[in-house]
C-alpha cells in the first residue's frame, strides 16, 4: 500500500490502475481512484476530528456525506511500477474542520 503525505492544509490521496490496460485510460482510472480516495481520507479525517472532541471513540455506525467543499484539486505526481500507475492528488479544504 502506498500512504499518501498528509498535508496541514488539506488532504492528499493516492489512486492506482492496472499498467496491463491501455496506457491513457489507466492513467485516467488511476486519478479517478485518487479522487474518490480523497473523499473517503476528507470523512475520516473529520471524524477522528470530532471523536478527539468528544475525546474518545465511536462505537456506532459513521453516515458521512463525501461532498465537503475541496478547492485546488491538482495533480501533485504521477509515477509507474512494472504493474501498476500510480496517481497523487492533493485538495485545500474550503474551511475549518468541524
């Protein structure tokens, strides 16, 4: 698994493709995996904001919407392994975190 950097100022995903596709789709799917990725690293990082408020942990299930507010989403770099195409991705959040 490769764990992306994790920015002070927003959030950074990796997203991978398979290199056996075509070389411009699976890059394509590669930065797609990286946004979605994104979305998920964004709610998680606002959850464990808020359990650390509540100073401890949820037991329960987490319903979390994925549209919070990025700006500048930027391809930061794009690298390949023998098998694989990989694809970072870093976003400001728009505001404070809850």
């Amino acid at each position: 698994a490769t764990d992306p950097p994790r920015p002070a100022d927003g959030f950074a995903a990796v997203g991978t493709a398979s290199a056996h596709f075509d070389e411009i789709r699976a890059w394509g799917e590669a930065e797609r995996q990286a946004r979605r990725s994104l979305a998920f690293a964004t709610v998680t990082r606002m959850r464990s904001a808020l359990e650390a408020r509540a100073g401890g942990t949820s037991n329960g299930a987490l319903i979390a919407a994925t549209a919070t507010e990025m700006r500048d989403v930027r391809v930061v770099e794009r690298w390949r392994d023998d098998r694989r195409l990989y694809v970072l991705i870093h976003a400001r959040h728009a505001g404070p975190l809850p």
